[in-house]
C-alpha cells in the first residue's frame, strides 16, 4: 500500500519535473501555433486587450531587459498576471515557475493596468516569444494577448577580415551581433586591455605590434565582452631590406 502511495506520488512529481521542463507538448511551438492561427481567424474579443510597449527587442547576451505591456478588460477584478513562453491550452507556465529561468526574472507594476517583465543574466537561449497573461475573478475572464513581444538576445563575436597577416598588411576588425542593438557603439580590448576605439577596428598598416587577442564590448557594457579572437603578425620581407642597411 505504501509502495503504492509512494509511486503514484513520484509519478505525480515526474510529471512537475517534465512539465517544468517544457515537455509534455507544453512549449512554445505550441504556443506559436496557438497564437498564430487565433491571428489568422482574426480573433478579437471585445474590452479585452494587451498592448506590448515593443514587438521586438534585441538584447545582448549577460544583460537585463525589460519587456512592458499595459492591458485592459471589460469588467471585474485581476486576480493572477504572468508572463509566459510555453503553453498548450489550457495550460500557460509562469516564468516564475519556469525552471529555465529560476532567479532571473521579476514581475513588477508600476502603474495600473501595467506589468513589466524583467529578465536579467540573459541567455542566447532565451530568444523566444514572451506572452503576457492576465486572469479575472469572472467567468471566462481570462486573456493573454497577441502577438507578444519577440526577444533575440545575441552575444558577441569578433570578426577579422583575416586572422594571419604578414606587417604591412590591412586588418580589419568587426564586433558582430545576430540581431541589431539600436545605437550601440563598440569598444575593443586586446589581451583584455582597453583600447579606445569603437565601431570597426582598423590596423592599416600592421605591425608585429598589432599581433595578440582581441576581443570586443558593447559601450556601457565594457564586462560582457566576446570570446577574443588571435591575430598572428608574419615579419615582412620589407622590413628585413630595410633594416639590413642598419648591420652595416
Ligand atoms: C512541442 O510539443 C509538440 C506536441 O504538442 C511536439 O510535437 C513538439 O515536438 C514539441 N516541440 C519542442 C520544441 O519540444
Ligand atoms: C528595467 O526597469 C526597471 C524599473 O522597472 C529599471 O530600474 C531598470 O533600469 C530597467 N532596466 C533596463 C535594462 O531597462
Ligand atoms: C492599445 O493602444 C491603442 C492605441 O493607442 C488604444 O486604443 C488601446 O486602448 C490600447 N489598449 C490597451 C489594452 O491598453
Ligand atoms: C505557478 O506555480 C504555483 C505553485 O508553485 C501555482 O500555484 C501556479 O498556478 C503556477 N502558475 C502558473 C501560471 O504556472
Ligand atoms: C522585483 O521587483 C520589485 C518591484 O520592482 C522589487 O521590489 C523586488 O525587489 C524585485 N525582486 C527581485 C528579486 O529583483
Ligand atoms: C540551448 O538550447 C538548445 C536546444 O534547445 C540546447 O541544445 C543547448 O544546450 C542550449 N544551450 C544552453 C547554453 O543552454
Ligand atoms: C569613440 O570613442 C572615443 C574615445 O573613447 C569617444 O570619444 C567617442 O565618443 C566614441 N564615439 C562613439 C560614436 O561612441
Ligand atoms: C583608433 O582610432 C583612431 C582614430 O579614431 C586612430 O587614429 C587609431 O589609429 C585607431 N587605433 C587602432 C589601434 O586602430
Ligand atoms: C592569446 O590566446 C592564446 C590562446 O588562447 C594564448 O595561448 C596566448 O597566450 C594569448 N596571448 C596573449 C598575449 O594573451
């Protein structure tokens, strides 16, 4: 009898385990399905409503974001508010409950009728759809709306037209992102040593002074820096013509 208390039980926290882990077809294809084909139809209910402050955000990966709404609703009282990236009707997650986020997110409210969402420490995997949700105390008062605020969070990689020069040579080097950062600028550290310049890096003419690790950072952000890249400088054979004078 016990035994059987005790596996039902353990069968009853597998399923927490697997629905926290988004499987169980609770996922956010799923979601997208959902969302997609309530768009196609054109569903609108009246007094019901979610305005996200921006549909798309690009953020850079180790950073916070913000994601705003405001929502309306035709009568009674809130009584739950969330954020979502997995579903299946009728089932929404909570990022709170979400083990893929555990201590990175927070809900807050500043006015009425308002939620932000904030995620901090963001991960690469965490470019997704994010849905808002709200629950009334009146019968069919639930509603989340459409079609959520879309998050590509990219790290940084360093880009260099070639990665072996020989001095004299052209190297450019380029901060390279998967999505767009709206008026970021770039600065650029070699052996992890500031070096004060921004957007694209030129060395124009190179010397074996130029070779080492580059790596780069978004303005503001001088801590998240990119995996660095080596540059390796060859000795030209101009400036052994040219020193050679020199020995005699
Ligand atoms: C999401 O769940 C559906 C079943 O409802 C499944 O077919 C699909 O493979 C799942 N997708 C992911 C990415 O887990
Ligand atoms: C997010 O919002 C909070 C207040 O709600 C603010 O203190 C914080 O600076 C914001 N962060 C970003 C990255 O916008
Ligand atoms: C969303 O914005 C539109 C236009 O500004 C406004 O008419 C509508 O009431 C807003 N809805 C919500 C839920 O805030
Ligand atoms: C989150 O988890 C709590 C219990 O841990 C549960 O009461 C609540 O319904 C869950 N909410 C969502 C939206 O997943
Ligand atoms: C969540 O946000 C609220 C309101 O902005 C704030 O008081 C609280 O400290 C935050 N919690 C965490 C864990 O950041
Ligand atoms: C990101 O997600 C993919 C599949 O969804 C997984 O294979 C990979 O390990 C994840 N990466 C991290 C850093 O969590
Ligand atoms: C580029 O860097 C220099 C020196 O650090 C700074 O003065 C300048 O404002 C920066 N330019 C931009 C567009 O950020
Ligand atoms: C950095 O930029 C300045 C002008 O903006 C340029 O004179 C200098 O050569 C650059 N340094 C490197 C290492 O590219
Ligand atoms: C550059 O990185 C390589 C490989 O990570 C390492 O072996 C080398 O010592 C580094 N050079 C400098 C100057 O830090």
């Amino acid at each position: 009898m016990s035994v059987t208390m005790s596996l039902s039980v353990l069968g009853f926290l597998l399923v927490l385990v697997a629905v926290a882990l988004g499987q169980d077809g609770i996922n956010q294809s799923t979601c997208v399905a959902e969302d997609a084909a309530s768009l196609a139809k054109g569903i609108v209910t009246p007094g019901w409503g979610v305005n996200y402050s921006t549909q798309s955000i690009c953020a850079l990966k180790g950073s916070t974001v913000n994601l705003s709404c405001s929502y309306m609703y035709p009568s009674g009282t809130v009584t739950s508010t969330f954020w979502f990236t997995k579903c299946k009707w009728p089932t929404y997650i909570s990022l709170l409950n979400d083990s893929d986020y555990t201590g990175r997110v927070n809900y807050s409210s500043n006015q009425m009728n308002t939620n932000t969402l904030t995620i901090t420490d963001l991960r690469v995997n965490d470019s997704a759809i994010y849905w808002f949700r709200f629950l009334t105390d009146q019968t069919e008062g639930k509603y989340y709306g459409k079609p959520g605020v879309t998050l590509s969070v990219t790290g940084l990689q360093v880009k260099m037209s070639a990665t072996t020069v020989t001095e004299g040579d052209r190297v450019t080097l380029t901060c390279i992102t998967t999505c767009n950062l709206p008026g970021s600028t770039y600065i650029w550290y070699k052996n992890r040593q500031l070096i004060n310049n921004n957007t694209s890096l030129y060395l124009n003419p190179v010397s074996s002074m130029d070779a080492g690790n580059y790596s780069c950072a978004v303005n503001g952000f001088n801590d998240l820096r990119s995996p660095e890249k080596t540059l390796t400088v060859l000795y030209g054979p101009k400036e052994h013509l040219s020193i050679s004078p020199f020995l005699w």
